[in-house]
C-alpha cells in the first residue's frame, strides 16, 4: 500500500511537494534534499504528519 505524504521546507517550514511512500516497508520519514521556490536555494524537505 502507498500513501501520499507531503514534504515541507526544513528552513522555512512551507509545504512545497508531495510524493509517494510504501507505509509497510518504510516507517521512517522521508528527507529529500530540493529546491525551494521560497527560499531560492536547494534545502532538506522532510515529511509531515
């Protein structure tokens, strides 16, 4: 089963991206280095509740 979860900006805590993540094979959440519109740079995404 995948459930779509959303990754926000680590350095100014908007919500930029979603993705996909198996549940059962993954409990740990997800950080993705990307680009964010609102800081102008590339920062760590983390997902949120």
């Amino acid at each position: 089963m995948r459930n779509k979860v959303i990754l926000a900006c680590t350095k100014c805590n908007r919500r930029n991206y979603t993705s996909m993540k198996n549940k059962q094979s993954s409990p740990d959440r997800i950080e993705v280095k990307k680009y964010c519109k609102y800081c102008n740079e590339h920062t760590i995404h983390r997902e949120t509740k």
